[in-house]
C-alpha cells in the first residue's frame, strides 16, 4: 500500500475511530481502589469489542491475578515477519469537580477542533491509535501484531508481575508503547527517556505528647516545625534539589519551549520556573523532588499545641541510568543528616522505580522515524518525559533483543493529561494511526 493510499484509508475511518474513542470516554475507567469496578470491567469488554472489529478477531480478556484484565489480542502476519507489541491503557485518573471542568469529564465535548474528556488524551487515544494501525490492513497486517492494553497503568498495575511470569508471551522485535505525545501539536516526537520514581516516609519525633505552646513554646522543639525545615532543605534557593550526589545530565534532544511550559502547567503570572538549565534538562534529565503528603493536624483541627510528631512522604525523580536503589539511598541518608535540634528521625523506604532509556540506534528506531515524517510532513525530534511507566523495564527483560517506540497522541502543550480539561487533538490521533502503519510496513521490508 503506498502512502497516499494509505493516507486516505486513514482518511476514511477516522469518523468511526472518533466514535469509538468517544464511547471508550464515557465509561470512567477509574481502577484506583474505592472506586467503582463496573465501568472499568466495561471498558475492558469494550476495548475487546472494538479490537474485534478491528481485526484482531481473537482478541480477549487476559486475567490479571489480583488486578483488573487487560484486554489482549495476536495477529498472524506473513512467515518470517518480525513482531510487533503493541501496548496502551484504558484506565484513567479520577476527574474530581475542584479540577474545574467545563465540561462534564464523561461526556466527550468538541471545542476548538479538540476532543475534551478524562481518558480522550491519556490513554484511550493510545488504545484506539493501536486498534485502528491494525484495521488500517483489514487485520491482515505485514508483521505479527501482540497487543496488550492493560487497565491499571494510572495505579497499582499487576501487568509487570504477569510480564515477569510469562516472559514468552511478551517476546517481540518491537514494543510500541502508545502513551506518549508530541511537544506542540504537528512537531513529530520520538520519546527516548522516561526518569524514575523513588520515594520515603520520613517522621519526625521531639517530644513523647503534646504540649501547651504558650507555657512550653520557645524551648521545647515543635515536631512539625522540625519537618518543615528538613523538607524545605531538600531544595536549594533556586529550587535545584539538594541532595548531594544525584545523578543529571545535559538534554541532548529537543527542548520545549519555556512560554508552552508554563502555559500547560498553569502557572500563575509572576510566579518564577524553579531550577537551572533548559526546560527539557530540568524535565528529563535532572531530578526534581516533591513532598507529596504531611501527616499532621489539619487547619480545622488545629490547637495552641506544640506538636510532638510529624511524618512526610518524599518523592524523587530520578533521571535514565540512575541506580535506584542508590538513589534512594542518597536521599533517605540525606534526610536523616539535617534533621535540626537533634530530633528524633525514622525514614523508611517506600519504593524504587527506575527510569527508563531507549536506545536510537536500531533498524527499528529508524524505520519509527521515517514513518512519522512521512505521516507528520516534519522532521522528527526526541524528547523525554519526566513521568514513568516501571512496566518498560518488564518488557525489557522479556524480550531483552527487542527495540522501543515510545510516541502518541497526548500533546504537552495543550492534553493537560492528569488534570482538568484533558483533551486530544484529532489531527494527532489520524497522523499517529498513519506513523503506526507506516511502521509496521517499513519493518515488513526490512525483514
């Protein structure tokens, strides 16, 4: 099929493709506990529906022990083809009310040419770039298609454990990962590097009960007081962190702008970027770190006392080809050395992530870049992502041969993925569909 075929097949379904993504928008597929499983279940059965269709005719529910199913599915492609694995989630993030939606986050809603929802972005986008690059060959692809699209990527995923079970399931040439996005809309991405994630607890005791502040404040140490010293040495003046020793480096790649950063994350006017360098080094290649939570009384339920415990949990982001297990090391013995007036510190360790580097260097790479040029009419950049998906690193030891595609259709400028008003352009997900198959095409010749 020569590109411009193929570009008005990709033409053709669109609509359809568009409807469906719709109909996967308003189910909120929300696998974080407390929520309820009936939507997510339903949306598991829909993505198989919708893979069925598609071509992927023996596509099922894979059952996860102890989690929610991903949706799987294998298509035979000629003798002696290479393998491709196709991978996206149809879970999303909650879409609380404080996020100050326009408009209701399950009901799928045009504005400005784009698809607003929770889940039209991250990643059900993915899930239907991956089904429809398979119909674009009326399910008769020119390689061996894999496909697994799990539903609990945004949580606790029981995929990774499966993965590390049934290694020779996941045996591939290529894993195409689903869930990524260009900078700007129309300015073709490879993602290359995602950092990781370690984290801690750390509590901080100075007293053995509460105590009056009036007849004790002043000499006795106030716990909460301790804690919010150690967290804010975790930075410097200029918001770089401070722990000694992390691992950084230069971004090589490309770099976003400074102007659609801070527009996308919503800073407000006159508040200052924290950090040295560019905006893709500060992002991709350096560490950041973030208390994510505080144990302690709560404005309504504060007193006149000196608080004799408090506890914090601390996140870091470490960058591609850092140990982290090193790490996390380097930031647990940090805190535990500026604990002020000799207080009383346990830090406990939560996890250990690590990041993730793909190399550029492979046939497959380059047949990646070829076919987004041509599906985007640009030259194709690389860039990375300060997010994590630990799942990469099961892939990687299952087929330990097979080389990473990481793009998509969740644009940084404007998806605002996470947050309120997460939305999709269709033009991403048409041109994605087109790369996708273009891909699979380019492999099928090299063989």
């Amino acid at each position: 099929m020569d590109t411009a075929e193929m570009r008005a097949k990709v033409k053709a379904m669109m609509p359809e493709v568009l409807e469906d993504l719709g109909s996967l928008v308003k189910l909120p597929s929300i696998a974080f506990p407390g929520f309820p499983s009936e939507p997510v279940v339903a949306c598991a059965q829909a993505v198989v529906d919708i893979l069925k269709r598609y071509g992927a005719t023996d596509a099922k529910l894979l059952e996860l022990p102890g989690g929610y199913s991903a949706a799987w599915a294998e298509v035979k492609g000629p003798e002696g083809a290479p393998t491709v694995l196709m991978y996206g989630h149809y879970d999303v993030q909650p879409a609380p009310a404080e996020q100050s939606w326009v408009s209701d986050p399950w009901a799928p809603t045009v504005r400005d040419g784009r698809i607003f929802g929770r889940g039209a972005a991250d990643d059900k986008s993915g899930v239907i770039i991956n089904a429809a690059s398979l119909r674009v060959f009326d399910g008769k692809p020119p390689v061996n298609v894999k496909i697994i699209l799990e539903g609990e990527e945004e949580t606790v995923s029981h995929l990774e454990t499966f993965v590390e079970n049934n290694p020779e399931l996941f045996d591939c040439d290529v894993f195409i990962i689903a869930d990524m996005g260009n900078l700007k809309v129309g300015e073709p991405i490879l993602t290359t590097a995602l950092r990781g994630d370690v984290s801690c607890t750390v509590e901080v005791r100075t007293l053995d009960h509460a105590l009056h502040s009036g007849v004790f404040g002043g000499p006795a140490p106030d716990a909460l007081m301790a804690l919010i010293r150690m967290c804010a040495s975790l930075v410097d003046e200029e918001g770089t962190v401070a722990v000694p020793d992390v691992d950084a480096f230069e971004w090589p790649g490309a770099d976003l702008p400074a102007d659609v950063f801070r527009a996308n994350a919503g800073m407000l006017d006159g508040v200052d970027l924290i950090g040295k360098g560019t905006i893709g080094t500060r992002l991709w290649s350096k560490p950041s770190i973030n208390v994510i939570g505080i144990d302690a009384p709560t404005v309504m339920e504060a007193s006149n006392i000196l608080i004799p415990t408090a506890t914090a949990k601390v996140s870091m982001r470490i960058v591609p080809g850092a140990d982290p297990d090193v790490e996390i090391d380097k930031l647990m013995s940090y805190l535990r050395s500026i604990a002020p007036w000799n207080a009383h510190v346990k830090v406990e360790r939560v996890k250990a992530l690590n990041a993730f580097q793909a190399p550029t260097d492979g046939p497959g790479v380059a047949a990646a870049r070829a076919a987004m040029k041509a599906a985007f009419g640009a030259e194709v950049g690389e860039a990375g992502s300060g997010g994590s998906i630990p799942l990469l690193g099961s892939f990687a030891k299952a087929a330990p041969n097979a080389e990473f595609v990481l793009w998509g259709a969740e644009d940084m400028a404007l998806s605002r993925i996470h947050g309120g008003n997460e939305s999709v352009d269709p033009k991403e997900i048409e041109d994605l569909i087109m790369a996708q198959a273009l891909l699979m095409q380019g492999l099928a010749q090299k063989r």
